[in-house]
C-alpha cells in the first residue's frame, strides 16, 4: 500500500502567529501589542527609521535581542517586546542594521528563515499585516517609549515577586544586593543614550520659533499641554468653539481680550457631549454675518468628533484600541491644536485623586494629539468643583487648584485657564483667569456675557470683580460655617456616597476623605479635618492605620 503523501503545514491566517505570549495572560496595562506591532511595521515601511534604533534604545539592549531564536521556555530575561512573534521579528530587524544591510518585505521573511522562524511568528502574511496598525512614522519614538515602559513594568513586577521571596528566605543584605545588581543596573542599562546636559553655549544657540505661540503670551502654545477648568456645564466647550472660530476667521482677540498670535492652524476637538444638532444650532448663530472667506477658513481649518455611539460618549483609554483609534482620526487631519472635552471621559482609572493614572492619562492625550503632529498643543477641558464657594478659588492663592481631583494635571500642563460663574442669578456671565502661564505672563482676570442671539461671549466691561470677589469669599466662608456645624453627617454623608457602608465595612483612607470634604464644601484642606475629628469623637467612624470605616452608628438619620 502506497504511503500516503504528505501535505504541506496549513498558513496560519494573518495576525494569529502561533507563538504565544510569554507568562501566559498579563494584565493589559503590563503590555501593547497594537504599539509593538505598530513598531515593526513602521520600521517595515521606512527600514531607514531602524538605524536611529540605537537613540530610542540602549546599544547594549539591541545586542541581546539580536538573538537568532527565542527561546519557548521562560526566559531569564524579560524580552522587549512581550509577544514573541513581534520580539523574533525585532530580533531579525536589529541583525540585519547589525550586518548593516538595507531590508524589505523578502530581506525579513528571508532572515527570519535562516533562523528558522518564519513561519512560527506567522509567515509573510503576518508582516504584511504589520503595516495595518501604523499611524504616523514620525511616532516611532513614541511606539518605542511605550515599549519601554510596558517592559520596566513587567520587569519590576517580576523582579518584586523575587525580591521579596528572598527577603523571606534569605539574609536581608542578598535581597538588598539582588535590588541593587538585577533591578536598579538594569533599568539604568534600559533608558536610551538621548540624555543631554546642554551648556550655557548652546542654550544661547537654541532656536525659539517665533510661530509656536497662538493665544496671549504662552497661554496656547505649539507642543505644550494648556488645561481650561470650570465647573460642569458652565460654557467651556461653547468658549472653546468660540476660540477655535476666532482663530480661524482671523479675529485679533479671543472675547476682545486675550490677542490671537496666529491664525494659519488647524483645529481638531475631540468632544464627548455635544451632539451634531446642539452643535449644528450655536455654529449656525456664531458664524452668521461672517464673510465667506471666513467661512471657508473655519470649514477648512476645523474638525469636531460628534459622538455617535455609547463608546464615543466614554472613549476611556484604558482600552488600547481607543487610543489607537483617535490617533488614526488625527494622524489623517494633521491637526495644530487638538482640544479635548472633557478630561473625564477619557480618564484612565477610577479615581481622579490619583496622581499616577492622571499622568498617564494626560500623556496618552499627548500621544494621541502628536500622532499626526509632534508639534500640537494641547488643549484639555477639566472640570473644577461647583457653586460660589468653590468659585473663589479661581482666583488669588489658590487660582492653580482650581482644577478637581489630582494636582499633577496642573503640574503638567504649561498654562491654565479658569472659568468661573460671575453671577448667582445667571449663568450668562463668566470671570475668565489665568491659574497659571509657566511659559508667560499670565493675564488678568476679565468677565464675559453670553448673547444669546449670536452664541458669543464678548467682553462684560461693567463687571465689578470687587462685588463679586467679596461674594465668593463671603459664600466660601459660610461653607465653611456650615461644613463644621454638620460634623458627623457631613462624614456619614461622604462616606456613604464613597461607597462605605456599615455593611460592606469598606475603609477609607484620611487624606481622601478630608480631600471629598474639601471637594463637597469649598473649605481649606486644614478645615476638613474637622468634622473627621468630631465624627470620630461620636464614635460614628473608627479609625486604623490612617483609614477611617463607619460604625453601626454611621447611619444617616
């Protein structure tokens, strides 16, 4: 009887190869592989982008992920790149700019076959695939920080769990000496070799470009982040739309205040609230009676996200294909000033407070902006807290705190705009003040009035910022009085909106709680301490290692 023939491995289809992750399934914010992808396909496009890898890598990394295989077994070292089909194809690319030899589609596939590797990270289909995923190849050095940092992350934990076994088994100096040697020299080993100490010659010799300016002095700006800050639904986006109209029509100033620096830019705001109707109604009224060159100016230079769907509404980043998403809309607009509204709909994490989710969050909203543009400034709407106590910090001491939640958005933005109520009867009017302006002079508070006919602010002259400065403090005050005289309740109340119950017995930590009491009654940080201590006194919280957990008694009347 005839052997049967042989038939030939069946093609894995594109973008499945059958290596798989290494560690088995990780938490998604330990790797990208969307990012990895878009790394390798960017270097597939353009194999001139692989000779800068040493400046976005450390030499001595590119060395051992040259290896000629990668290893199935858990490896001692964690690879770069977390998918092993995208390392093995990194290892090829690093081999070839080693060999110093220009490469292709059929360069790869064929070094990949030396090594006998082809076809487990998926064949020629696979690379081909590759290329789907890169938005912009000015973002390779994005796409490789991003890798990097995924890697530290995976790295650390890794090391941690090891770390502290032998801190448990062994002497205290062999876990000390462990930190030292695998973790600190090996992470000082994985940052790329960009750093430069410039001296005072060639600070001198640095170029300003006299067109990244755009609004006032520094307060938008070409590659730096601007936040603007009010409470919910006081006007933001409706200023903004005005500001993007002004700057494209060629107006001199925005709300005949603040000079308008330049006029040749394109604007793209991604926002989550407003529907194409509401948007369609006040873009109608503001542009009426405009000429038709400025029109044209406005349809060209300007790009608006109506959300559409449930996802658009919430485009959280937490999901990784939202960001890759908006940065294909941008990279296609090329925006120069990208606007995002607002801050909370694309916040990463679930706690505002949190100074490292909300830097992560700001800088993914950079490398989104920046994927069609490294140079966009960036414009993010930020919700502050609500009522006339709260109003008085948009001005005076605390005019940089104005913004709700964690303090690192302000620290990284390089100005700040405030927006407050300017009238207890209105919503119309609004005191406009400058938090901060690290780059210039900050301007002086103004006020504006809304015209309801043309949906425009223009300047309030009469405005008397005495008068209303002394009713904001007055209010803030009687906050003040009020929050110290509910005492317990107030706790009760916050804990009980925090979601701690007598029940679930959940504990919150005191400087979180006294920060909710701040948000909810505008008094000092100081003052919040207050009703804590008094409600600890009425033994409706109990308190252990700085974390507070309603009692029995914790029950609302």
């Amino acid at each position: 009887m005839a052997a049967e023939p042989q038939r030939r491995p069946i093609q894995k289809p594109a973008g499945k190869p059958n290596i798989a992750p290494q560690n088995g399934q990780v938490d998604e914010r330990l790797h990208n592989t969307q990012v990895e992808r878009a790394a390798l396909g960017a270097l597939l496009l353009d194999n001139r982008l692989a000779l800068s890898l040493p400046e976005w890598i450390a030499p001595n990394w590119l060395l051992a992920d040259a290896a000629e295989t990668v290893d199935t077994s858990m490896p001692a070292r964690e690879p770069l790149f977390f998918s092993r089909a995208n390392q093995a194809i990194f290892g090829a690319i690093v081999r070839l700019v080693e060999r110093e030899q220009p490469f292709d589609l059929t360069v790869l596939c064929e070094e990949l076959g030396r090594v006998s590797m082809l076809e487990a990270v998926g064949g020629a289909p696979y690379l081909i695939s590759l290329e789907d995923d890169v938005v912009s190849l000015a973002q390779v050095p994005t796409y490789f920080n991003i890798i990097l940092d995924k890697w530290r992350r995976r790295f650390l934990l890794r090391n941690a769990e090891a770390i502290a076994r032998s801190a448990i088994d062994g002497p205290v100096s062999g876990a000390l000496r462990r930190l030292e040697t695998e973790v600190i020299e090996t992470l000082e080993k994985s940052a790329n070799g960009r750093l430069h100490l410039m001296d005072l010659d060639e600070i001198m010799a640095t170029e300003n470009d006299p067109k990244a300016n755009i609004l006032g002095d520094h307060v938008i700006e070409l590659a730096e982040p601007t936040v603007i800050v009010g409470p919910p639904g006081i006007g933001k986006s409706r200023l903004v739309l005005q500001l993007a109209c002004d700057i494209l029509m060629g107006c001199d100033q925005w709300c005949q205040t603040i000079p308008i620096t330049r006029h040749d830019v394109r604007i793209a705001m991604i926002q989550t609230e407003n529907s194409g109707a509401r948007l369609q109604r006040e873009l109608k009224r503001q542009l009426l009676g405009c000429e038709k060159s400025q029109r044209e100016a406005v349809l060209n230079g300007l790009r608006i996200m109506v959300p559409t769907s449930v996802e658009d509404r919430v485009p959280t980043l937490e999901d990784p294909a939202v960001e890759s998403r908006l940065s294909r809309a941008l990279a296609a607009f090329q925006p120069d000033i990208v606007i995002f509204d607002p801050l909370s709909a694309f916040f990463a994490g679930e706690n505002e407070n949190d100074a490292v989710c909300m830097r992560q969050t700001v800088a993914a909203l950079q490398r989104i902006a920046w994927a069609g543009n490294p140079q966009a400034a960036v414009v993010i709407l930020h919700h502050s807290r609500s009522g006339r106590a709260a109003a008085s910090a948009a001005v005076g001491w605390d005019r940089g705190a104005y913004g709700r939640g964690s303090k690192a958005l302000t620290g990284m933005a390089r100005a700040q705009v405030n927006v407050a109520p300017g009238s207890a009867e209105s919503s119309d009017v609004l005191v406009i003040s400058c938090g901060k302006c690290s780059n210039g002079r900050e301007f002086q508070p103004f006020a504006v009035r809304l015209d309801h006919e043309s949906m425009l602010y223009h300047r309030e002259e009469n405005f008397d910022f005495d008068e209303w400065q002394e009713e904001v403090s007055r209010a803030r005050s009687k906050a003040r009085v009020t929050e110290h005289g509910k005492g317990s309740d107030l706790v009760i109340m916050i804990m009980r909106d925090a979601g701690a119950t007598p029940e679930n017995q959940a504990w919150i930590k005191k400087a979180d709680l006294a920060k909710r009491i701040e948000d909810a009654t505008g008094c000092r940080r100081s003052h919040a301490y207050r009703p804590i201590e008094r409600a600890l006194k009425d033994g409706v919280i109990m308190e252990s290692v700085g974390s507070y957990q309603l009692t029995r008694k914790g029950i609302v009347p």
